[in-house]
C-alpha cells in the first residue's frame, strides 16, 4: 500500500461520488481521470516529449516535487525550527523543460544540495524521533487489535468507507463497550497517560550493511533467552534507512540543470565537487532500534540490546 495508490484511488472516486462533467467536447473524461491518476502516481503514459509532466508531483527520477516541497514547507511552519526552511518557490520558479526533462538553473546546484540535507534532518530528528516513534508503534498495536472489529485493511480498499477513516477512530474506539476492543481500549489509556513504548537502544550502521529485519528481530529474541520473562510481544525491533531520497546514490547526479546565459539552452549534469568541496561523501545509513512495550522489563531489555550490539556490530 502506498499514499499515491491512496490518492489515485480518492480522486477516482470524487469524480465519480460528485458526478464531475467536463463540457469540453472534445476532452474525454476517462482520459482526463487517467492521466491525472498518472500524474499522482508519477507514471508516463505518453510519449517521452511528456515526460516531465509525470514528475511535477511524484519525480521518480530524482524526487525533486512539489509533494515534497509541500511537507517541507508545512512541517518547517509547524515545528517552527528556522533549520528546516528551504526557499522551495525559487527554485521552482528557476525551472525549465528541455528536451522533456525538468531542469534547473545550475545555480541552483547547492540548493539540491540543502533541499535533501533538509529532508534527511526532517526524518532523522523529527519524523524518526524516538518518542513519535514508540507513539506510531503503540497506534499500530491499538488498530492491530481492533482490526476484528473494523476490518481497516477492506477500508483501505474501499473509498466509500476509506474517506471517514481519520484521526477520530481512536476516540470511537475509546468510547465502545465491546469487549473485543479491550486490549485497544487499554493502549489509549497508556498513550493518554504518558505510558509509551520506550527506546530501549539504537545502533547505526551503513547502508551497505543490509540485513534481513525479520532475522535479525529473531537473533535479538534468541539473545534475550537467558531471561525467560522476555517473550517477543515485549519489544518492537525496526530498521530504519534514512538518506536523501535516491537511495545511496548522491542526488545531485540524477539532475538535470541549464544555464541561463545560454541563448541555445540544452541540459547538462554536475559534478557535486563543482558545486562544493564541503559534501557528504555517503548519502545513505540504517538504523535499527529496539523499543519495550512492557514497562517492567525496559531495564532488562536494554541490558540485552547492549550486549546484542556489540556482537551485531562486529557481525554485520
């Protein structure tokens, strides 16, 4: 499941839910819906000339779009950390299309540069921060539990019941009576009073260093045998890969730039080092943390995870 998928699928449905009409004659409506929903999705569904329209909102090519842009600027307002601005409407306003790709002006190199730095530190500080994250795993638990009930993944498949589908459901669930949404019932309390899953410890590691999360949530289990209190509903293990959204690769050489200066304009590639020396020299790294969700065995759970990190770290 992803949110473009999401998206696709909300706006398939309030153009068919609000019986939107198009009067222009010679557009055809399922055309309209279909490259719309390509264009959320990022897909190219024409020839290469249009390439650029399907990376307004979702580049695949080297994620510079205004969706970013967007939860940048929001999260920049809400968080009210003076880091985090980036001047995203002067960068667009340098953007060119030749030869059906999106170029910027090669200016604007060391503002690529910050535009990812400052998606990285997003993630890494607040996004990914320890307490958000032990709350995202304590609201997966409570609509884990309540899924017998409320079926959430048919309402993820369904936009008629998908739509009402929003932050008020805990609430709803805080106020039944049913006696299978209990275990749900007593988490909310937990994440009302302050009880949270707490990090027990974290551990970074390179990128190239992948190991498979599910095997290595068990050799962490398997390292925690010589307590037998410790059972795997006790903790939460999870990998992180935080980077600047091209994976390892250094986002600056999947841009394509112009000068403006020239009357014939074509599109070229930087080299990073052109733009400056003061770069990182990887771009990629994974975290993995441990979380207790049992508030009683916190301090053995991090006894185990330090003695497992040493020995994970010499390993990978």
């Amino acid at each position: 499941w992803k949110h473009e998928d999401a998206s696709v699928m909300m706006f398939e449905h309030m153009m068919g839910d609000n019986e939107i009409k198009f009067n222009d004659e010679e557009t055809c409506e399922d055309d309209i819906i279909r490259m719309t929903s390509a264009v959320i999705d990022g897909r190219n569904i024409f020839s290469s000339e249009h390439d650029w329209l399907f990376d307004i909102v979702a580049n695949k090519k080297n994620s510079i779009d205004v969706d970013k842009f967007d939860y940048i600027a929001r999260d920049h307002h809400h968080t009210g950390r003076l880091d985090t601005y980036f001047d995203w409407e002067r960068m667009m306003l340098s953007m060119e299309v030749i030869d059906g790709r999106i170029c910027l002006e090669k200016n604007q190199g060391f503002a690529v540069q910050k535009l990812f730095n400052t998606r990285f530190q997003l993630f890494k500080e607040v996004y990914c921060h320890d307490v958000s994250m032990g709350v995202e795993f304590m609201i997966v638990d409570i609509l884990k539990a309540a899924n017998g009930v409320y079926e959430f993944h048919k309402q993820l498949q369904d936009p008629q019941r998908y739509k009402y589908l929003g932050d008020s459901i805990l609430n709803e669930i805080e106020r039944s009576q049913s006696p299978e949404l209990e275990k749900s019932r007593d988490l909310i309390r937990d994440l009302r009073r302050r009880r949270l899953y707490h990090l027990v410890g974290e551990c970074l590691y390179p990128s190239e260093g992948l190991r498979d999360e599910d095997k290595v949530r068990q050799d962490f289990l398997n390292s925690c045998k010589t307590d037998t209190t410790i059972t795997k509903d006790d903790f939460v293990l999870c990998v992180l890969d935080l980077n600047y959204a091209n994976g390892t690769t250094d986002p600056i050489s999947k841009v394509d730039f112009y000068d403006k200066k020239e009357q014939k304009r074509h599109r070229f590639s930087q080299n990073t080092n052109s733009i400056s020396l003061l770069t990182p020299k990887v771009y990629s790294e994974r975290v993995l943390r441990v979380f207790s969700k049992n508030r009683e065995k916190t301090e053995a759970l991090k006894e185990k995870f330090k003695v497992f990190r040493e020995r994970f770290q010499k390993g990978r």
